[in-house]
C-alpha cells in the first residue's frame, strides 16, 4: 500500500513501506526541506521518500538507487556516524539519462523508540550551483586570457621605445600605439566592473524613473564624434516622453553599447537609426543600421561573454567582446529582454524590449 501526504507548503512524502511507519513529527519535519529527503528501513527499503527524490531518480519503488549511496547508508547504520559525499544520478534513473549532481548528507534517525536502524538520506541538487562556479571559472580564464594580449603589447612596445630612444619619430610612434593599448585595456577593465556590478545587482536595486528620450539623446551624443568620423548619419524616430523604471547608468551604457556596435559594423556613408515605441505595457528601444550583417549561426551566441563572430575585427575597432553581453544582462536586471534581427550584407536592428512606466506613477508617458 502506498499513502501519500501533502503538506501544507505543496511537498509530497509517499510512505510505501507497510511494515513500520514513520514516528509522528519526523514526516513533518522532512515535508518542510527544500533537499531531496529519503528514509530507509532496516532492510535498506525506502520508508518515506519525498517527490524531489523521486523526480531526480534518487528512488523507484521502494529501492534507493545509486549503490554508492546505498553503501554509505548501511555504513551510517552501523556505526552511527553521519557521512556527508557527492555523487551523480542520471534523471529518472535511466541509463544514458542527464545526470544530476547531489551533495548528500547521511546520518542515523536512531535514538527515539521506534527509530532504531532508520536512516535519513538528504540530497541537494547541485546542478545549478555547478554550473554557476563552471561559467565563473571560464569567464575568470577568459579575462586573463583578453588581459594579456593589451598588457603583452605595452610591455613590447616599451622595450621598443628604449630601443628607439634616440628616434623621435618612432619614439612618437610607439607612444601612440602605446596611449590605444592603454585605453583598450582600460574599456576592457571597465566593462568587466560594469558586468559584475550588473550580475551583483539583477534585479536592479533602488530603481528611479528614466527618461527614455534623455538617455537616447545622450547615448546618441556620446558617439557622434565615432559616426561623423565614418561620415555614418545618427538619426532617431518615434515616441516621446516614455519611461521606465531603472538605472539610468546601466541604461545609458546599453543603448550605447548597441549605437557603438551599429557603428563599428557598417561601412562608411550609412545609417544609424535609433526608433523609440511604445508596445503596450512595454517600451521598444531599437537600433538599426545598414551595416555587414551577423551569420545566422552566430546570432545566439553574440550574447556571449568574449563570443565575436570576427575576431580580428572585434580588436580592429576597439571592441572588448562584452559589449552585447552586459546588453542582455542589463536588460534582465530591468525585466526586459533584447533580440535581434539581422541579415549579413545588409544590417542588422537590436531591440531593448522594457517594462514601461505606469502612468500612475507619474511616467507621462505618451
Ligand atoms: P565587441 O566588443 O566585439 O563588439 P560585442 O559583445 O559588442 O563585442 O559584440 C559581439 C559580436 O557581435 C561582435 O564581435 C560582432 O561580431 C557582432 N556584432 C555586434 N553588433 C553588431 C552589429 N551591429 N553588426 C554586426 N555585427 C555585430
């Protein structure tokens, strides 16, 4: 027989041993756990298991799988001593099936009346935090690695000017190429702070009222100077006095990111057009530009820390390879989301998609 209780929190303890029952307050108290919660019986059968343990694969019917795991409960029982260890089930317990990773904790329940033998299995899936501490590892060798190439040239290029001490000329020219190492290393230092400040802050905290249209006029201001050198026209379109709830900064820095891009990926004598709508409950930032395009293949993996579809011209233009990435997660941080459209040769249009204003809260928005 099979008894299934659901607690008030929405957890399911399914008691499926008819030989002993759980001692009251136990089964409660398991009910509560976010981790994966088993008991198991003398005869190593599975008493109470909660749905999590199930779901993951951690128990069929009455067996607890994994026989690592099993081993470490009959070593528990008979000595008392709480084991803690990690291991991997595969989902649903089938071969060849994902498999998750736990951090597991084993200790005896003895001790009551009616505890005797009994022993407790919790699991915690660690999948996510894995996967975590995994993109934090690459992205920590990524940036040592796109560190060393500007660190790497200024050192060369120092050596060369001792070299060239008496040619002014050269002595000029290395220094010149030493002040664009220099900055590109500082654009690169700053988009790694405003990315960990961004990841630190989703959602963004303390969130003021933004004026879109003064956060497009200045993000058009800052790269005018880049446009007119490229003889590319800035222009923008569409509705006025929208706003939304956020951080002004990070904003500013992602729409600039996408006119910078826009920019450094069209020929000379183009484009650039910047459309502000509303869409509903929702304000739609949009750049587009008549520029090289991006590959269909590429385009979800733009959003990438470090992914450049050209890395050679990616360095060329100055680019740190984070642009687009703290786009995303700017975006995210304000409950928006941002996609792309784009065909190669002919352009490409990144749209902000963000939560508007309530007018109630005093938006006048349009
Ligand atoms: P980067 O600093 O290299 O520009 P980003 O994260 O801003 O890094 O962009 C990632 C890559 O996406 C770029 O290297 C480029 O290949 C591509 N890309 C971004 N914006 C555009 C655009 N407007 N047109 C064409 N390609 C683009």
């Amino acid at each position: 027989m099979s008894v299934s209780t659901r607690t008030g929190n929405g957890t399911s303890l399914e008691c499926s041993a008819p030989a002993m029952r759980l001692p009251p307050g136990i089964a409660s108290v398991l009910s509560v756990l976010s981790s994966s919660a088993v008991v198991l019986d003398r005869q190593d059968r599975v008493l109470q298991a909660s749905e999590a343990a199930r779901s993951f694969g951690l128990v069929q019917g009455e067996r607890l799988m994994a026989s690592e795991l099993l081993a470490l409960a009959r070593q528990v029982r008979r000595d008392g001593e709480i084991r803690e260890g990690e291991f991997e089930v595969s989902a649903g317990g089938k071969i060849g099936g994902r498999m998750t990773s736990f951090a597991v904790r084993v200790a005896p329940l003895g001790g009551d009346v009616g505890c005797e033998g009994l022993v407790l299995v919790l699991a915690e899936d660690q999948t996510e935090s894995r996967r975590v501490e995994e993109v934090r590892r690459d992205f920590v060798a990524n940036v040592s690695h796109e560190l060393k190439t500007p660190v790497g040239a200024l050192a060369l290029l120092a050596e060369t000017v001792e070299d060239a001490a008496d040619d002014p000329d050269a002595v000029r020219r290395f220094a010149g190429r030493m002040r664009q190492e220099a900055s590109r290393l500082t654009n690169l230092v700053q988009d790694i702070i405003t990315l960990s400040r961004i990841q630190a802050a989703e959602p963004v905290p303390d969130p003021v009222a933004v004026q879109v249209d003064a956060i497009v006029a200045e993000a058009l201001d800052r790269c005018r100077m880049k446009a007119n050198a490229r003889g590319i026209a800035l222009a923008e379109v569409g509705d006025h006095g929208l706003g939304v709830l956020g951080d002004e900064d990070l904003l500013l820095t992602a729409i600039r990111n996408l006119l910078e891009n826009a920019v450094a990926y069209s020929p000379e004598r183009t484009r650039v057009l910047v459309t502000t709508r509303r869409a509903d409950d929702r304000v739609e930032i949009s750049v587009e530009d008549q520029g090289i395009g991006i590959p269909e293949r590429d385009l979800q993996r733009i959003f990438e820390r470090f992914y450049r579809v050209d890395p050679a011209r990616s360095r060329a233009t100055g680019g740190t390879g984070l642009g687009l990435a703290i786009v995303k997660h700017v975006t995210a941080a304000h409950g928006g989301a941002v996609t792309v459209r784009s065909v190669e040769g002919a352009g490409s249009t990144f749209t902000l998609s963000l939560p508007l204003r309530s007018s109630h809260a005093g938006s006048g928005s349009a």
